[in-house]
C-alpha cells in the first residue's frame, strides 16, 4: 500500500513535471491542448515527450532509489507509467475537455508508454547493473546516432490540422450549446446586434475552458475569506452572488464596449 502511495505520488509530480518542461519548450514546438486550431509543429517532439517521459522517469527515480539505498520505491515502478496516464486522462475529462482530445492518438501514447515503462523495469531496473553506463562502450553506440538521424528526419513531418479542428469544432458546439441553456436568457436582447451575442458566447466559451466547473466550485468553497473573484467571468464582489446574478457582468460590459476584451 505505502509503495503504491509512492507510486501515484510520483505519478502526479510527473504530470505537472512535463507540463512545466512542455510550457518551457515553447521554442522547440511543443503542443499544449487548447480551443484554438494549430498544426503541429514537432510531432516527434510532442510524441516523444508525452509518450516515453514516464520510462525514462522510471528509469532515473530507480537509479537514484538504488543509489540513495532506497529500494522499497523499485518493486513494480513501471507502474507510475500508468497512473501518470490515468491521471493525465482522469485531469481532462474532470475539465470538461474530453471532445478536445484525439483519442487515437492518446491510446498509441498509453499503450507505447506503458509498454516502454514496463520494458525498462523488465531489462534495466531489476538487473540493477545496467542502469549505469560502461564507459567501454559508450563511443561504440551506433544506434544512439541512428535514433537521433530518425528524430530529425520525424519532426521535420508536419501533419494536416484537419482533425485537430474537427476536434475542436465539436467541442465549441458543445459547449456553446450548454452555455446557451444556462445564460440565455440573460444575453438575449441585451446587445445591440446579435454579433456581440455571440462576442459574449465567445467571451464565456474562453474563461470557462481556463476556469473549469471543478475550479468556480473551489473558489466559491473559499469566498470571500481566500478569493474575491467568483463566477465564470471572475467577478469581484465582496458579497456571494449567485450565477444568474453575476454570470455575464463582465461579459455584458465588454459587449457594451464593442467587444474589447483583454486577458493576461
């Protein structure tokens, strides 16, 4: 139980750890999920990260454990493969993103992944002395060059964004269409013209993607004591509001102003 505890919670660090690296790898192509149609720049990076990060992770947290003397965090370390996937997969679809995600490719990543993971257990972590290089055969790694010619030549690959805005067009409607329910009869006839009806879907489609249910939820659990933003359009008040009551007052003042709405 203690080991498998171990486990999740490397899982959960590895997750926010290549979101860090993938936020800083902007340069090199690196893909976030998001609303906005965009080819892929560096599909062999992007694979690469998301798919083989947790084997060589489990292979380097092995290495320090064996190093460090502690081995109760070895036995069946591939495992942090799965649970980083899971909770990968469980963290979309709690936001509400899983009409987003390209399914397909999102299985070759946990299959490959967790193949990869379990691999390196298998044939580096258990026999303990490959997990250090020989300094013999280091020169003499002609597949290492190969691997980085096929990485070159992969990421050079630049693929349709056809399916990426299928993807996201979905998603749009969908939300469009809930939030159409819940706050139209709060935006219609309130604008001049009905483009800035649709400015304000725009608006709210926006925020709440950034601030998800799960996040409105824990910031009305500490208003006003730790939050005095509340809503999807993150009003400030110093009073709880209900949604109705405040749910497009930010939108409604843009919409007044022309549409100029400005994030940070």
């Amino acid at each position: 139980m203690v080991t498998t505890t171990l486990h999740i919670a490397l899982a959960v660090f590895l997750f926010y750890a290549v979101n860090w690296i993938g936020k800083h790898s902007s340069g090199y192509g690196y893909r976030h999920l998001s609303i906005f149609v965009r080819s892929d720049e560096a599909p062999a990076f992007n694979f690469i990260l998301k798919t083989l990060t947790p084997a060589v992770f489990v292979v380097v947290v092995a290495a320090a454990s064996y190093t460090f003397h502690f081995d109760k965090v070895v036995p069946g370390i591939w495992r942090v493969a799965i649970f980083y996937f899971a909770f990968r997969l469980l963290y979309n679809l709690i936001l509400s993103r899983a009409l987003l995600l390209n399914w397909l490719s999102l299985s070759v990543q946990i299959v490959a992944g967790s193949s990869a993971a379990y691999l390196a257990y298998r044939h580096l972590v258990l026999p303990r002395h490959t997990l250090f290089p020989d300094l013999d055969k280091v020169g003499n790694q002609l597949w290492v060059v190969i691997a980085l010619f096929l990485y070159a030549i992969f990421n050079s690959v630049r693929t349709s964004g056809e399916a990426s805005a299928r993807r996201k067009n979905r998603y749009l409607r969908s939300r469009f269409k809930t939030l159409r329910a819940q706050y139209e009869g709060l935006i219609k006839d309130q604008f001049p013209s009905k483009y800035m009806e649709l400015v304000a879907y725009t608006i709210l489609i926006h925020e709440t993607f950034n601030r998800p249910w799960i996040a409105q939820a824990a910031e009305r659990a500490v208003f006003p004591w730790g939050s005095r933003t509340i809503g999807p359009m993150q009003v400030y008040s110093d009073t709880r509001l209900s949604d109705d009551s405040l749910g497009l007052a930010r939108a409604t003042c843009a919409g007044r102003a022309e549409g100029t709405y400005v994030r940070e």
